[in-house]
C-alpha cells in the first residue's frame, strides 16, 4: 500500500496554478482515476446494501455474520475516501497535512481490516465446513473482531509517520517520505509479507475446503466448485500484482537501478488502482459463498 498511496492515491505530477493539469490526464493519472471512480460507483452501494439487507445470513453462523459485517463496513471505509484521492489524482492535494496523515491511516486501516477479515473468514469456514467445528461466544467474537481491528491500526501507524506534503511546481503531493533507506524497505516489506500471508491463508483455506468436501458423496454442485474458485482467483489477481511491483520497488531502491524504479512508479499506478476492486466485489463474492457453504454444512450435520 505504500506505492498504492504514493502513486495511485496521488500523484507527483507539475502544473501551475490556475490551469489544467494536462500532463495527469494521461495513463498514469486518468487511468487509476477511472478505476477508482468506478469502485467507488459500484462499491460504497454494493457494501452499504450488504450491511442494510445482510442477504442470505439466515443460516449463517453468528461469527460468520459478524465477520461479514465487519468485512462489508471495512471495504466502505475504504472506498468511502475514493472521490478525495481521485481529485488529487487530477489536481493535486488541497486538503492540508493533517488530513493527508489521517486518511492515509484511514485507508491503510480499512485495507488491512479488509485483508485480514477475509483471512480470518477463509479458516473459519474451512474448521466449519470441513471439521465441523464451532468456536467463540458472543463476547470471544467481540474481542476477535477488536483484535483485528488493533492489529490493523498497528500496521497502519506507519502511514502517520511517513505521510508528508510535497510540492514541485505548484503540485502538491501527498506521499511518503522516508527518514532513511531501511525505513522504505522495512514498510514495504511488512506491507509486502502481511498481504502475502494473507492471500497464502485464502489460497490454502479454499483449496483444502475444496478437496475436502470433493471428497464426500454429497458434493456434486458445479456452481459451488466456481464459486469457491472465483474467490481464489479474485483475491489473487488483484492483489498480486501490488505485491510483485511493491517488491520490484524495493529492489529497484536497493540496487539503485534507475530504470527498474521508473518501471515500477508507472506500473503501481494500474497494479495499486486494481486493489481497491476486491472491495467492490468482496460482498457479491462472500454473500453467494456464505449461501453455498451454509448448505455444505447443513448436508455435512445431517
């Protein structure tokens, strides 16, 4: 998320007060900004509907509920910010230091909070469905999601630490600033690890749920074995790509090799723009998995 903020949620493009900026209209700036628009169109109703008309929850157990719910609040605090971050995409940054550092925060939260929500949903519907296992009180559930929660503002902290304003031509940026090298590769790595063990725990959970349940006699829904797929791949496909230009980023810083840094600065643009999709289709994708798993586990208890 360090390149998705520094470059796809701004932008370090000159221009002079007073006219259009036309050299953000190009790729690297209009592009990411239709992106972010349109998950901004699809995503904030979508998620708002999920929380409002929760559907298909009937049979859900109680935790799923409340991860699902969580889920659906944390891709709407993440989304919600879009329009500001398209606007500095197009026209600078306007909206001072304090707020650069607290939405910066903000996003990095809803972010995290998404990713490890859907890590946490991904073991428990794998110990639901194929051990048949139920766990945690009303009050446990509470402290879990709290506990998400904290973890995520603990690995968000660095964005008020490195979040700064910067200016070049009468652009205004607001990117990070690192106080030394190390500083740079120890949060992109960090960011870079947590998000790889979070689509390893999604990946391994659905694989194994799959075979597992392939396995049992009453196991022959095409539509299941999809969706199950889809989930996979969506989660994959979107956010790979942040993490493999997250790391060629560190490299390139590293190694001091100009050209590879300038590679992955254009192409964070796109990579960083296509992460906030997963949150536009997280409701659709979980809502129809929560339907399909619960049968799973009905057909499993009987």
């Amino acid at each position: 998320m360090e390149q998705l903020n520094s470059s796809v949620v701004t932008s370090n493009i000159s221009s002079s007060p007073g006219h259009p900026p036309p050299a953000s209209w190009d790729s690297r700036g209009l592009v990411p900004s239709l992106v972010l628009s349109f998950c901004f169109l699809l995503g904030v109703p979508g998620n708002i509907a999920v929380i409002i008309l929760r559907p298909n929850w009937e049979n859900m157990s109680s935790l799923s509920q409340i991860l699902m719910l969580n889920l659906a609040i944390s891709d709407v605090l993440c989304l919600i910010t879009l329009p500001l971050w398209v606007y500095a995409l197009l026209n600078g940054w306007i909206f001072g230091l304090v707020a650069c550092k607290l939405l910066s925060f903000l996003i990095y939260c809803s972010i995290y909070g998404s990713m490890l929500t859907v890590s946490v949903l991904s073991i428990q519907r794998y110990l639901q469905v194929v051990r048949l296992q139920k766990f945690f009180d009303q009050r446990g559930r509470r402290r879990l999601v709290a506990l998400l929660w904290l973890v995520a503002m603990s690995l968000s902290i660095s964005a008020l630490v490195v979040r700064q304003l910067k200016t070049d031509q009468n652009w205004t940026s607001c990117l990070p600033h690192y106080s030394s090298e190390a500083q740079q590769v120890a949060v992109q790595l960090t960011e870079t690890v947590v998000g790889s063990v979070s689509i390893a725990v999604v990946a391994l959970s659905y694989i194994g749920l799959y075979r597992k349940v392939n396995q049992a006699a009453f196991f022959n829904n095409p539509q299941t074995t999809r969706l199950v797929t889809s989930i996979i791949l969506t989660y994959f496909v979107l956010w790979m790509p942040h993490h493999i230009i997250n790391v060629l980023g560190v490299a390139a810083f590293s190694l001091k090799n100009e050209r590879l840094m300038k590679f992955s600065e254009d192409a964070s643009n796109i990579a960083g723009a296509l992460t906030f999709v997963n949150s536009c289709v997280d409701p659709l994708l979980y809502a129809f998995a929560s339907r399909n798993l619960c049968t799973l586990c009905q057909k499993r208890e009987h």
